[in-house]
C-alpha cells in the first residue's frame, strides 16, 4: 500500500472538512469586516505579537480574529491605521511590525532594519542615474560636482536640478549609514551643484566647483590633490579670494602664475623659475591646528598678526607682481639671463649687475630703498635703517630679505588696511607705481615692435 497517497487522501478530507465548518459558521454569524484586497498577511501576525498573542498554527483569519477579540480592533480599522485609507493596497514598509515606521532621507538611523532600509532606498535612486548616464557615469558625476552637469549632456535646467538632487540624496544616505555604523565623518564627500550657482568664490559650495570656477575665470589650474587633501571648503575659498583679489586689481600678473600646486617650501611660495604657487598641504589640513600655528606666529611677531589663508596667498602673490616687473620692465634687455638655481640676474659681460642675491632682491630694494626715502621726511621715522623699521614693526620675516619685505608690506596691507604701518604702505604704493610703469613701456614698446616687447 502506498504510505504517501494515504497522507494525501487524508489532508485533502481535512481541507474539505474545515471548508464545510467555515462554510457553516459565516451562515450562522454576521461575516467578519475583513478588508478586500489585505493581500500582505503579515500584519494580523506582527500586530498580534505586539499584544502578546500566540499566533503558532494560526491562519490569518485566526490571526485577525484574536487580535480583534483582545483589542476589539476590528481586520478594517487596523487596516486603515497602519497602511492608510480604507481598502488601499499599500505596501508595508515595516516588515509586519506595528512599532517600527518606515525610514525616511533626513532621519538617523538607529536599528539595522532602518539600515538596510537606507542602503535599499540608495541602491534604487542612484539606480536611475547609473540607468541614465550610462556609458559616462563617472563623468556624469565628475560634472556634477563643479555644475556642469547640464552643459556637458545637453540637459534641460530642470533635468539637471532632477539629477543632482539624485546624487546629493545618494550621498546623504551614505553619510547617515556611516554615521550609524560608527565611521569617521566623510568631511570631503562630494557635494553635487547646478549650473546655477557658482558665480563667485563665496557661491562655490566644494572644491570641485572652486576650482573649475578658478580656471574659468583666472586661467590657473590648481593640483587636484589640494581639494582631496585640504577638505575644509573655508580654507581654499581664502587661499582663493587672496589669489582673486590680487588678480582683480593687478590683472597682468597673471601672466606670471602657472598653477597652484603641492609643495614643501614653508606654508606656501612662489616658484620663480617655474611661475607656480606652491603650498605646503600639511599646514592646512587641519583648520584648528593650522589657525593655532598663525596666531602663535602673529603673537611671537615672526608673522603679521592676524594672518589668515586669504592674506598669505597676498603675500604670494606680490611675488609673482615683482615677477611680473623683473620679465617685463625691458632695462635688461636680452643680454640678461636668470639662473633658476641661485635666482642671479647677469648682465652681457657675465657680472652680477646689482651687488645683492637675486633679482627678486634687484627689484625689491630698488622698492623698498625708494619707498625708505618717503618714510625718512614722516613724523613716524624712528630713526632706524629700512631693515630694523620692519623688523620691530612689521614682522621678523619681512626682515629676511628685500623680496620678503616688498611681500610683507602687502600682506601687513591686506591684514590691517589703513592701519598698516607706514612704511608698509609707502612700500605697497611704490611697487604698483613701478608696476603701472613698467606696463605703460611694455605697451608702448608693442606699439613700435608690432606686438613684440
């Protein structure tokens, strides 16, 4: 005798059987108000369990039937509590537990279920981008971050705004979920923009959108590294708005600033041979830290007190304005050479023409000395020489060398305004007098030379 066919002769009586009793009862008693269409037999069970009730060996309409009977909630009124309106077949998004709603962008996360429902709703969103840039996501991404998203796949502005919320909503479920497990901030995530903004250093909400911001309107190209490495926006927006001020109001030394890149020479410099502003990244990392070194250098006077990224990059960047004077002032004519390694300027019988360094030292005493004569005839005039004066006024580094005190003075210029000491400020107006002249002659040179200086 078959064993199996026996089972199943007898679970199929049974089947008939509780359909018959079923049959009877809805007969006898008013039917039950269980709501059409509550396809997700989940909820009887999850609301059941949140009021202690054993549901072992339950059907759902079992189920239904013990959680009215203690509750005296009735299958349509639980319905419509938990999934909204009468009849509606809505998706739980809690996995049949009454106390646990649904998470929602914004909100932290707390459980694991929260957490992998975060990780789904990321997975879905940035779905539809992959779906959509597809073959050039990374570029689509790439763009994003400095806004040019719409111009580089011909996007409507309102497709644009579409997808950059995408991303920013992706990244912001990715910061929470690492928030949840406990992982360091991520201080240099990528923050996605449109066209829109952008306009000005202040509008640049990351360094991707700085920088590309900084090529289109200056020309100059900054290392990728310092965006990745420096992830403080604050700091390169200043080191940026000095670079800015100083290209605004001197827009031809441009032409004597390559890129800004990495570097190790002190906290940044101009590169003399190779027009580059290098920064030491190390000193910016960490915006606490860097602040503290600068103050302590404000205060031990081996700075200008109240030296920020913004007026250091001055600095910097009146070394590339004596750059500017040194290759265009056209007294050396071509029988001039600059040694890159020792910075020599020599004349066409192979002598040093100035008895000092460097020609960055040439041109910056000639400054300073002319500017020291103006400062003598002032009530201010202490009585010591050019190099003591800034010394004990201005800083200990402006003492270095004539090049560090022509930068210096426009840095204690930058900081202080007009309450920089004098003799900083008849430095400052001294160098953009020899600008202004050297400028005057290079064009009118162009003039007569058909556009060769």
């Amino acid at each position: 005798m078959d064993v199996n066919r026996i089972l199943e002769s007898l679970r199929q009586i049974r089947l008939k059987l509780q359909f018959r009793m079923d049959a009877d009862e809805e007969e006898e008693e008013e039917p039950k108000k269980v709501p059409q269409g509550h396809a997700n037999t989940r909820l009887p069970y999850g609301l059941c369990k949140s009021e202690g009730i054993d549901t072992t060996g339950m059907t759902p309409r079992e189920a239904w039937e013990a959680y009215e009977g203690k509750t005296g909630v009735s299958p349509d009124q639980a319905y419509k509590e938990h999934f909204g309106g009468k009849g509606e077949k809505k998706e739980p998004d809690n996995n049949g537990d009454p106390k646990r709603k649904p998470w929602k962008k914004g909100d932290p996360i707390k459980s694991a279920e929260e957490y992998y429902d975060a990780a789904d709703e990321k997975n879905r969103i940035y779905k539809e981008f992959v779906t959509r840039f597809t073959p050039a996501v990374e570029r689509a991404e790439s763009a994003a971050e400095y806004g040019g998203l719409k111009d580089a796949f011909g996007l409507t502005e309102e497709e644009e705004e579409k997808w950059v919320k995408t991303l920013n909503d992706v990244n912001d479920i990715k910061v929470a979920m690492d928030e949840h497990l406990g992982l360091p901030a991520r201080n240099n995530a990528p923050k996605y923009v449109t066209s829109k903004t952008g306009g000005s250093i202040s509008d640049c909400a990351n360094g991707a959108q700085l920088f590309h911001y900084m090529e289109k309107t200056h020309g100059v190209k900054i290392d990728e590294s310092l965006r990745h490495d420096i992830t403080d926006i604050g700091t390169l927006k200043g080191m940026m708005t000095g670079y800015e001020k100083m290209a605004n109001e001197f827009p031809d030394i441009k032409s004597v600033v390559g890129n800004i890149v990495p570097d190790t020479a002190g906290w940044m410099c101009y590169n003399w041979a190779d027009h580059h502003v290098g920064v030491t990244v190390s000193h910016f990392t960490n915006r606490d830290e860097m602040q503290r070194k600068i103050d302590n250098a404000g205060k031990d006077h081996t700075w200008i007190n109240g030296a920020t990224p913004e007026t250091l990059m001055v600095h910097e960047m009146a070394h590339a304005l004596e750059r500017y004077i040194v290759e265009n002032c056209g007294e050396y004519d071509d029988d001039i050479r600059i040694d890159k390694d020792r910075f020599k300027v020599y004349g066409a019988n192979g002598r040093e023409t100035c008895a000092v360094a460097s020609s960055r030292d040439y041109e910056a005493k000639k400054i300073t000395d002319n500017a020291f004569k103006a400062y003598k005839k002032m009530p201010e005039y202490e009585g010591l020489n050019v190099v003591k004066t800034m010394f004990r006024n201005v800083s200990h580094y402006a003492a270095t060398n004539r090049a560090e005190m022509l930068a210096e003075a426009f840095h204690d210029v930058a900081i202080n305004g007009g309450n920089a000491h004098p003799l900083s400020r008849l430095i400052r107006d001294r160098a953009i007098r020899r600008l202004r002249t050297v400028i005057r002659n290079k064009k009118a040179r162009e003039a007569v030379n058909g556009g060769q200086s």
